[in-house]
C-alpha cells in the first residue's frame, strides 16, 4: 500500500495578487488539489507613500488569514511563502510580515535574483528542447528578463502594473488620445 500524499503548499506575496497553490507529492510529481488567488494590490501605494496602504494592508492579511484556514483544512505538512518586489520596497515591511507570523505564516522576502530563478524553474518543463529561450515575467511591482538554458542571466526592472498604472491612472477611454 503506498503511503498517503502529503500536501505542501506555496504562497506567492506579490505586488498586486496573493496565490496559494496546495498539491499533494506524488512520487515526483505534484497533483495541484486547490489554487486560491486574492487581488489586494498590496504595492498600490508604494510610489506614492513608501509603504503597503492601511486598506491593501488590511485586505493581504485577510488573504492570509484565509490560506492559513485551508491549509489547515487540507492539513497542509509543509509550505514556502514569499514577498516579492512590494515587500522588498516596502517601508513598513516589518510590520507586515510580523502581522502575517501572528497568523501563522512565515513569509520570505526574495530577491530579483530568486524570483528570476523560481520563475525560470517553474516554466523550464515546458521549455525542453529548446535551445534558447527568453522569458518576460511582467508582475505587479517588477518585470523580469530570463535569458536560458544553460548559463542563465536576468535582469529586474522595477516596473510592474501595479507600478505603472499608479505613474499613469487609466481611464476610458483614455485621456488625452484623440479621436479617430
């Protein structure tokens, strides 16, 4: 009788969206069991004030809040969360992440450097025969640049859509276009 599958789970903090996938390791594979996704916009307020906005702050710890419950629900042995560029710019990052530890999770703020790789490794699958590739990885508070296999390289721009709608507000239709 082979043993149960065990569930992990992987939490991604980022500029404008919190995921959570949950999968179960099977042999060397992960069957997803549940993806959640919460739009916070955790970095809207970044450029403007240096730091996550009280009502984004508010909104990612119920996210938060929300994946610990499952993870629990799903008994959830192990799990990995980390911050990307919003939490690397943030100026009230400490209390952020002190608040998320109070509700039980621990998150990680990575580097460009680790983002490009986990981003990179999570679409390397999909890339096999390929002899060279490059990846764009638009997010809300940077894009990355992948260049690979082999020797890989990367380059981070802080520029993301959460960064540049705040530079420039949308509108429709947009202002200042003329019309055709």
């Amino acid at each position: 009788m082979e043993p149960k599958a065990r569930p992990l789970a992987a939490i991604d903090v980022g500029t404008n969206t919190l995921r959570m996938l949950v999968g179960s390791v099977e042999g060397k594979a992960i069957r997803p069991d549940l993806r959640m996704r919460r739009i916070t916009g955790i970095g809207k307020a970044l450029r403007e004030s240096g730091g996550i906005g009280a009502q984004e702050f508010r909104a990612s710890l119920e996210a938060l809040r929300e994946f610990r419950e499952e993870m629990e629900r799903l008994g959830v042995v192990e799990y990995r969360a980390c911050g990307t560029a919003a939490l690397r710019e943030s100026g009230n990052r400490e209390e952020f992440l002190d608040q998320a530890r109070r509700l039980g999770v621990r998150i990680d703020v990575i580097s460009a450097r680790e983002e490009a790789r986990y981003t990179w490794d999570g679409i390397a699958g999909g890339l096999r025969g390929v002899g060279g590739a490059l990846v764009l990885d638009i997010g809300g508070g940077s894009t990355e640049f992948i260049a690979g296999p082999g020797e890989r390289d990367f380059i981070s721009l802080p520029v993301g859509v959460v960064v540049l709608t705040s530079l420039f507000p949308l509108s429709d239709p947009p202002k200042g276009w003329a019309t055709l």
